[in-house]
C-alpha cells in the first residue's frame, strides 16, 4: 500500500494500498520461563517481561526494546526466539495451559495455530483496543487484526512474497531485467540453468518455505480472475481442487521439472536456500520480503540482492501479487504483568516505533509520515498494490488446519508421493474441519 487510510474503507482490490506480510525464518533458542517481579537493589521493584517470538522479529525487538528500557528503566523485557514449527505448536500449548509469556509472536488473521483469531477466540489475547494506533488500522486490514471488532494484535506494517535475485548473477547469466510474465520467467530460469547456477533456490526442509511459491503464483492464477473467491470458498460455492490453484500447483512442479531447483529441496533448509543466493550459487529465492535482511546479512554486499513479483500469468497486465499484514505480537491475557507488557505494546505504535520496526523487515510501515521509509527492494511492487494484490492465502482460511497440509502436501509433490489432484483434496478436507 502505498499510504494510509485511517478508518476509509477499502475494498478487497484494495487491500494493499498501503503497499505490502508470513513466513518467518527459523532461529532456534530456548522459550522463555514464566515472568515474574524481582526485587532491585535500591529497593525498588523490576518488572520482568518475557517475549517470545521467531526469527524476523529479532532485529527490530533488540533495537526497540533498548528505547523501552532506557524509557523505562523499572521494566526488564527478556526475549527469546523460537523455530516458527515450535512456536505454532509448543508455545500454543503453553497458552492454553496458563504457562504464556506477557508476550509473544502472534500471526495475522485466522489459518495458524499461533493466529490471532485463534488465540482471540479462545479467551488468551489481551485486548489493545483502546490504544492509540488501533484507531487508525485501515479497514481493509482490519480483518487480520481484529476480532468481533477488537483489536488482538500489534503489527507494524505490510510485506510482500517475491522472488528474492542476486543482481550479479543475473547480470553474468544475461539478464538485463526481471521477468514480467510467465514465460520470461522460465526463460530467465533457463538462462541461470545454463550459465551453470541454480535458478531458484527452494529449502523445502523448512515447512513454512513450501508454501511461497503456491502463494506468489495463486493471486495471478485464482484472484485475477475471480477476486471473490476466498468468499466463495467460504460459502462452500468454491474449492481448491478445480480452480486455479490446480494452475498454481501445476507451474510449481513445471519448475521442478525443468530442473530449475536445486537438488533435494527438501533435503534444503531456509539457511541453506539463503546462503546459495546470498552467495551467488543460485539466482533466486521466492520468499516473503520480511527475511530480506536475512539474505542481505549472508551476501558480500547487500546491494548485490533486491527483488521482483514473480509473474503468475503469461500477459503482464493479468499478474498480480500476495501481500499482506507482517507476523506481530501479542500481550497474554493470562500472563503474570498484562498491563505493563500493553504498555510496551501502546510503546511500540508510536509512528517512530511503527517505522524502525517496518524499516528493520523491509517491511511497509502501517501508518506514515515524512520519516517513513520504503526499502528500494520492494518499490518494483507499488504498482501492483493498488489494485493487484491479495492477503496472504492463509489469513482468510478459517481453521488452523489448511496451513500445515499445504505444507505436507507440496512436500509429498516434490518428493513424486502425491498427485495434484490428492493434495488439493487434502487441503479440501483440511478446509471443511
């Protein structure tokens, strides 16, 4: 999106004026204890807040929580960083057993275990409703942040899924510009391939990156051509199986095909496929722009990566692109210090804080002003966000279910274990719990 909106509405063409957020990279380390309030030497008390969160969330919490506590020095805030797998599962335990951190990861909208709709629903998010940033989410957002018109969840702004290029490959195997249809994109793959580089770097391993690139292909193979159907599907009028996400999954294995992937992707983990990029060893990634900065930290130079919408469509005009709300956090309803880690929360969606979050993912912030920033890496996608782009798939789901079969089943397709035809009728059923 390519501003904000403050309380206009916006249709689902719309969605992402402001321009724009799911995958997140995996840093393992240990989940947090139970917070608690320890005596200062002074005399006074020191509130300790505990966070756990996934990898992206790393840099802009180490450089805001530093603000935080300078701000306040009585308030002690411990972060911890979890796989996303671990987070979506053991920490989801540890929600519902009352043993939550004051804060934690939580994902946009419905579709995760860990999504704020889930958590909201079943009585384990603090309202953040009355705090100031809320007042000014765009309506069009408003879906991954609220529930029954109550607000759940912090985020600081919007990402897209592209294709992550190394500049310098793509200049030695003669690409002169990114591809902005189907076949140029094969053709760019095909170029790479025979320069002697892998075109596209797939980690597989990591459940979370199977998904990427069914979804950057999906909004040019399904909502191109019928922008209601996630309102379909609700309503039981459409499926996965026998729309264009058969299209969607059939480009996937094409690619596979050509041998435009590396070998065993599903041997290859998330920092794998970012070293070979990173690296030179391969073209590209399909990837969320949030992990952006993970790929700039592993290359020689950040200027040599930037990135591009993969082109789901043979005719330019009928390509359009996933973006949406960037993972966020939440304040436990049942952890030991709920106001004072709102409080953080309330910190946190100052428009300064919005910014250095969103400028640390490459993230678009989700209100602006003069001092906002957009990442050079991600302009190529503005045009597209006016009325070309859709929330990621998995926000508009409505269990925790479809998501990690979708995993399995493009896992199952790489591996020659499935059909297309039974992995969409998985995620149907998947669907319909």
């Amino acid at each position: 999106m390519t501003g904000l909106l403050h309380g206009a509405k916006v249709s689902r063409g719309q969605f992402l004026r402001m321009m724009g957020g799911l995958a997140v990279a995996a840093t393992a380390t240990a989940c947090s204890t139970r917070p608690e309030t320890t005596a200062t030497t002074g005399g006074g008390a020191t509130t300790e807040l505990k966070f756990v969160g996934v990898a992206d969330q790393k840099a802009p919490m180490d450089e805001l929580v530093g603000a935080y506590q300078k701000a306040k020095p009585a308030v002690r805030i411990t972060a911890s960083y979890a796989p996303t797998d671990q987070v979506q599962t053991s920490l989801r335990t540890r929600l519902g057993a009352g043993n939550a951190p004051d804060l934690h990861v939580v994902y946009p909208g419905n579709g995760s275990a860990m999504s704020m709709a889930q958590i909201a629903e079943a009585g384990l998010l603090a309202d953040l409703s009355a705090q100031p940033w809320a007042a000014t989410v765009p309506a069009g957002f408003k879906p991954a942040f609220q529930l029954d018109g109550k607000t759940y969840i912090y985020s600081a702004g919007s990402s897209v899924i592209g294709a992550v290029y190394n500049k310098k490959v793509f200049d030695k195997a003669g690409i002169d510009a990114p591809p902005t249809t189907w076949n140029e994109f094969l053709a760019a793959c095909d170029k790479l391939k025979k320069a002697g580089v892998v075109p596209i770097a797939l980690g597989a391993q990591t459940p979370w990156v199977t998904q990427l690139i069914t979804y950057a292909l999906v909004p040019s193979t399904v909502y191109a051509k019928d922008p209601t159907f996630d309102d379909k599907q609700l309503a039981g009028q459409a499926t996965f199986a026998g729309s264009g996400w058969q299209d969607a999954m059939e480009m996937y294995l094409e690619l596979q095909k050509r041998g435009y992937f590396n070998d065993n992707p599903n041997g290859t983990t998330f920092e794998q496929q970012t070293s070979m990029v990173a690296g030179g060893k391969a073209g590209m990634a399909v990837q969320v722009s949030a992990v952006l900065p993970d790929f700039r930290k592993a290359a020689a130079s950040p200027d040599d990566l930037s990135m591009f919408p993969v082109p789901g469509a043979d005719d330019a005009g009928s390509v359009w692109i996933p973006a949406g709300v960037v993972v966020g956090l939440g304040a436990a309803a049942k952890g030991g210090n709920v106001e004072e880690a709102k409080a953080f929360i309330d910190f946190l969606g100052k428009q300064e804080n919005i910014n250095a979050w969103a400028k640390a993912i490459s993230a678009i912030p989700l209100t602006q002003d003069d001092s906002s920033t957009i990442d050079p890496a991600v302009e190529s996608f503005l045009p597209f966000t006016k009325d070309r782009a859709v929330p990621f798939m998995d926000q508009r789901w409505p269990n925790a279910e479809v998501q990690p079969v979708h995993f399995a089943v493009v896992q199952e397709l790489l591996a020659g274990e499935s059909t297309i035809d039974e992995a969409l009728k998985k995620m149907d059923e998947a669907y319909r719990k």
